[in-house]
C-alpha cells in the first residue's frame, strides 16, 4: 500500500525498540530548533495510556488538562512547548490532518512514527539506547525489539542517546553499521536542573527518594548519580504508569522510616502525581528536567534536509 502523504514536512522519530530510547526530550529538541530556524512546527502522538479515544489537540497544557484526555507525553510536551499544537489519536493520520485544518504549520514532528507506515515521512529518525547491550537486540519477547534490527535501514538517520552516561557498546554499533553507515550520531542526556513548583525551595541533595515510572529507569538513576544526590530508595514502576492514592501511601511510609529529606521524580511522572493528594507526603517533591543534546554539526545535517 502507498503511504498517504500530508500536505506539509513530516519528520518522525521512533525506535525499533520498546521504549526508554528518550523520544519525548529529542521532540523537544528538535521542535525548538525547527521553531528557531522559522518553522511552524506541530505534533502528532498517539497519546499512550489515555482513556478518551477521540481526536484532540492540545495547546499549552495547564493544571486542567487531563491525562484521561491527552496521555502523559502530550501534556509534557505542551508544557515545554508552549503555543505548539500538538494532535493526539490512535489514527495518527486523521490527527494529523485535524490538526493542520486548525492550525497554521509547515512540519509535523510525529511521535513514535517509524512503524507507521502508512504515512509517508519526509525523514525518519530513529532513537536506539546506548544501554542496550547485543543480548537485547532480538525480537521480543526474547528482546527489545518491536521488529528485526534490519529493518533500521529505513531510518535517514540513527542516533544513539545517553552517550554521556555510559560508553557505547562496540559490537552493537558494528551491528547497526551493517544496516546504516553515514547518518549514526551520538547525544547526550543532561541533567539540567532540579526544581519544585515552588521557585523558593532549595534541593538537598541528601537523603533523597527517586520515584520514576519511565521506559529507562536506570538512567534517570545514573543522571543524578552523576550529580551526587545520594539516593536512599528508588521507586522503579513500569512506563506510563498510572499513580494512584496507594502508591502516594507508600512513598510516605517509605520516606518517614528512611528519614528522607526530599523526593526527585521526572517531569513525566509529576504530571500525573500531582493530580494526587501528594500532602500525605511531608516533603517536597522536586521535578528532574532533563534535555537531549546533539552536536551542531549533526543537528544541521538532520534538518537541511527539511529546512
């Protein structure tokens, strides 16, 4: 079947894997530096885990917008990404087209695009994470992957992310260079600031609880390793989890016995959490921002070939 075309850029970026490739800061990226180049940028995102199964679109998300309604990953984005529209459906085609009915854009970023083939992109770019070792490149459930390593040779472009947290794996970068040779890049995932709502709250970086329910736990870990907070206890829950009251209890009762100070979550998860009577908890919760990172050179070739 012919992949239908849209009437403006599209630009994917996915992964062959099952997540924790760190898709949503790479929009983010690449948004703003479409936005800074002249570009009117949109979103397309499927919108895991919500519950409402109509179109919608979602401008400058606030403490009214629902994760029933959008999904955690539009509601981030559009709090990164402000007066950036972003379309949310299973039919990502017919969002993508609402979309551009309403709003005046030029590129289409889609979310988790590379499996959709349905929909003809101007470029694909294809996230792979540098943690995964050899073991993990075999079709699930033996694996990670969603389909076989092969088949990255559809991808204009591969990067490998969280370069900086830990040193690439040989064999798997001699593994993707049978399939892509040009086009492989390497970025870094950044810690770039630890707040809380609260602009006035200092971090201690002692005696903290982690809390996290993203595709890759064990770098958010790794990242404020890094900045030595030193974590007594990290509660690990699986990619879009949905919080609820007990888990709130939990994370009180754990922080009370350890004598935490402080607790650091993503800004993924806060969405969510704040949603809740996180006020069982006397501490504060500070939200961890952290930002892709790819090099000037390697950017520039990515979007010349758009821009």
């Amino acid at each position: 079947m012919k992949p239908k075309k849209l009437p403006v850029k599209v630009i994917s970026v996915g992964n062959i894997s099952l997540g924790g490739t760190g898709k949503t800061p790479a929009i983010i990226f690449f948004a703003i530096h479409l936005i800074k180049s002249g570009k009117k940028v949109g979103i397309v995102s499927r919108g895991y885990g919500r519950k409402n199964k109509d179109i919608k679109v979602l401008i400058n998300a606030d403490n009214n917008s629902k994760i029933e309604d959008y999904g955690d990953e539009p509601i981030l984005l559009s709090s990164r990404l402000r007066n950036i529209p972003i379309a949310v459906g299973a039919n990502k085609y017919n969002a993508a087209l609402q979309l551009i009915k309403k709003n005046e854009v030029d590129v289409l970023l889609f979310d988790d695009g590379f499996q959709t083939r349905k929909i003809y992109r101007d470029l694909d770019i294809v996230l792979l994470n540098v943690f995964n070792d050899i073991r993990d490149y075999k079709m699930f459930p033996f694996g990670i992957l969603r389909e076989p390593v092969k088949c990255i040779s559809r991808a204009d472009f591969v990067i490998f992310t969280k370069d900086n947290l830990i040193n690439p794996k040989s064999e798997v970068s001699h593994l993707v260079g049978k399939y892509i040779n040009d086009n492989v890049f390497y970025s870094s995932y950044k810690l770039e600031k630890i707040s809380s709502d609260s602009s006035k709250d200092n971090f201690n970086k002692d005696k903290v609880i982690a809390v996290s329910g993203v595709g890759d736990p064990y770098s958010f870990e790794l990242s404020l390793l890094k900045e030595n907070v030193n974590i007594l206890y990290h509660f690990k829950f699986r990619d879009h989890h949905n919080y609820n009251q007990a888990d709130i209890n939990n994370i009180a009762k754990a922080s009370k016995k350890m004598n935490a100070l402080s607790i650091v979550t993503t800004e993924k998860d806060y969405v969510k959490l704040k949603k809740l009577d996180i006020s069982k908890i006397d501490l504060k919760f500070f939200i961890v921002k952290s930002n892709f990172y790819l090099n000037k050179q390697s950017t520039q070739k990515i979007l010349r070939r758009i821009i």
